[in-house]
C-alpha cells in the first residue's frame, strides 16, 4: 500500500512538471510571437517586420541543441535519409512558419490560433496523397465541425480589431490567405514527417537536427538575398528589449520539445492531446486579455465548436502506444486525425 501511494504521488508531481512545463513555454512561445510582430519597439514606434529572420534563431537554436543531444548520447551524426529529403521538409517548414509569422501582420493572435485548429482537413489531404491513408466517417465529421466553427471566428470579427501595418480591419483577404498558406504547408510538412519516419531507421534528434540546419542555410540564404540580414540586425542592436524577446522566443521554443517528448513518453498521446488543447484555449483567453482583443458574441460560438469538437475528438480516440516523439510534429499532429509518430 505505502508503495503504491508513492508511485501515485511520483505520478501526480510528473504530470505537474509535465503540464507546467509544456503550458509555461508554449504560452510564453505564443505570446512573444504577438509582441514581436504586432506591438512597436522604441520611441519611435517601429515594428519589427523580419519573420524570417525569427525562422533563423528558432532553428539555429535547436540545430545546437540537437546536435549537443546526439553528442551527449553518442549517436551518430551522418544523415539516415538522403539529405534532400531533410531539405524538402526544411523549405516546408519554412514556409509555414513564415506564413505564420506573417499572418499576425493581418490577423490578431486568437484568429491565428484558433485557424490553426483547422489543420485537420489539408493533413487529411496530404495523408491520402502522399500515405495513401483511409480516415473513418467520424474524422471528417469532426474536421467538418471544426472548420465550421474556425470559419464563424474568423468571419465575424470585432469591428475594433485593428492592424497595426495596414490600419485597416483585421482579417483581410491576405491575412486570411496566408493562413490557408500555414495550413498547406503544415500539413505537407507533418505528412512527410511521418513518411520520413516510417521509411527510415531514424532517431527523432537526427531528423531535428538535418531539418533545422537545413532550415538555418535556407532562412539565411533568403535574408541575404533580401537584403533583411543587416536590417534586422540593426533593429535588434538599436532595440535591446526585441533582441531579448527573440532570444527568449527561441529558448522556450527549443525547451518545449523536451517537455512535449517527457509527456509523451510518461503519459501518452491522449493525455498530450488534451494538454495542447487546453493550451490552445489559454493563449487566446491570455493574448484577448493582454493585448485587449474583442471578442463577438459569434466568435465565442466559434469557439465553443472548435474546443468542443477537439476534446470530443481526443477522448473517443484510443490511446496509442507510448514512444518519444518529434516536437514540431506532435504539435501539428495534436490538432488532427493522424496518429503521433513514434516534438
């Protein structure tokens, strides 16, 4: 019995560290992503408008720290798959959070995260294409239920919501495209993701650490063919706050993938896909307070479908077989019909 009680009390403090961990970095992950894009820096009021340059640090940041992992284990560094392979996921990956980034350019947070939800539908897609992948009736109900009530939030915005770029009403027609952007790209790069990981014998950092350098080169490559490599690092010499903003972005963003594959390994899919849901509940409840965004009668309806739709989907779902998994992947994949792999 004492034994027992123990191990349930190791448990309870486990998902404690868990839950806390995975809500602290991604909640702060999400709302450093509003502050860098929408809210102006200095005396002057200027914006930081470098996403790609964001893209850049996040990935260089977990590039070291994968390949620090893989030293520390005494894994090998050579390439499981042929590298182009690592790079075809790079420029997908790229382009999504790019678009991402981007979008709050047009659209407010609670829009952009709520949109997300409805990831469900290109994934399903890009599955049958590329996975030749079957889905049940019930998938396609609920990723009905949830495009539904993404498309209620996002077409009934408040009519205070203002851009800060085009000083226009948010959700315009370009906001709203480079979301159909994310969801494209997001839902290739998970699917190829998961075919990566089936086709080869591949260690989830090895695949992290080939991905991001390739995203590095990529990222860097367009900043300076862009000409925003010297600008944004005049911006964040002149503004110190926003170079402490980027570099707390990317930390929390590299230590999140610890703690989603800790959650994973001691609970299980199911019980990550409940946490990311509620995260994703919290981060809009905490940026419509922060940043003080209105919200429609309409769009809480919206809302209430979306949620409801996700924690009905994820607790009817059975719970798959524990196993660490990549980070950005089991993010993308929390919200859809797919299985994680085996962050």
């Amino acid at each position: 019995m004492a034994e027992e009680l123990r191990l349930s009390k190791g448990k309870i403090w486990q998902g404690i560290f868990a839950v806390s961990g995975i809500m602290t970095t991604l909640v702060i992950y999400g709302v450093l992503q509003e502050k860098l894009m929408r809210v102006p820096y200095g005396d002057n009021k200027e914006y930081f408008k470098f996403s790609l340059f964001l893209v850049f640090c996040n990935r260089i940041t977990t590039s070291v720290v994968s390949a620090a992992t893989l030293i520390a284990s005494k894994k090998a560094l050579d390439p499981v798959a042929p590298v182009y392979k690592y790079c075809l996921i790079s420029v997908s990956n790229i382009l999504t959070t790019t678009c991402q980034y981007e979008a709050l350019k047009y659209v407010s947070f609670p829009v952009q995260t709520l949109a997300k939800c409805a990831k469900m539908i290109p994934v399903m897609v890009w599955g049958t294409l590329i996975m030749q992948k079957t889905y049940r009736g019930r998938d396609y109900l609920f990723a009905f239920l949830v495009t539904i009530g993404c498309s209620i939030f996002i077409l009934y915005p408040s009519g205070y919501e203002i851009s800060p770029y085009n000083k226009g009403r948010e959700n315009t027609v370009w906001g709203v495209s480079l979301m159909i952007g994310y969801l494209g790209f997001d839902g290739f790069t998970s699917t190829f993701q998961d075919k990566l990981f089936k086709g080869y014998d591949m260690d989830i950092h090895n695949q992290i650490f080939y991905t991001t350098t390739c995203s590095c080169i990529l990222s860097l490559t367009g900043l300076i063919l862009q000409g925003n490599l010297i600008l944004a690092i005049d911006f964040v010499v002149r503004h110190n706050d926003c170079l402490f903003d980027i570099a707390l972005l990317s930390t929390v963003a590299t230590a999140s993938q610890f703690f989603i594959s800790y959650t994973i390994r001691t609970f299980g899919a199911l019980t990550f896909a409940t946490i990311m849901t509620t995260r994703q509940l919290v981060s809009i409840l905490l940026s419509c307070v922060w940043f003080a965004h209105p919200l429609t009668w309409e769009q809480s309806i919206g809302a209430a479908v979306v949620f409801g739709s996700l924690y009905a989907k994820t607790f009817m779902r059975k719970e798959p077989p524990k196993a660490p998994l990549d980070t950005e992947d089991i993010e993308n994949k929390a919200s859809s019909p797919l299985k994680p792999n085996p962050q």
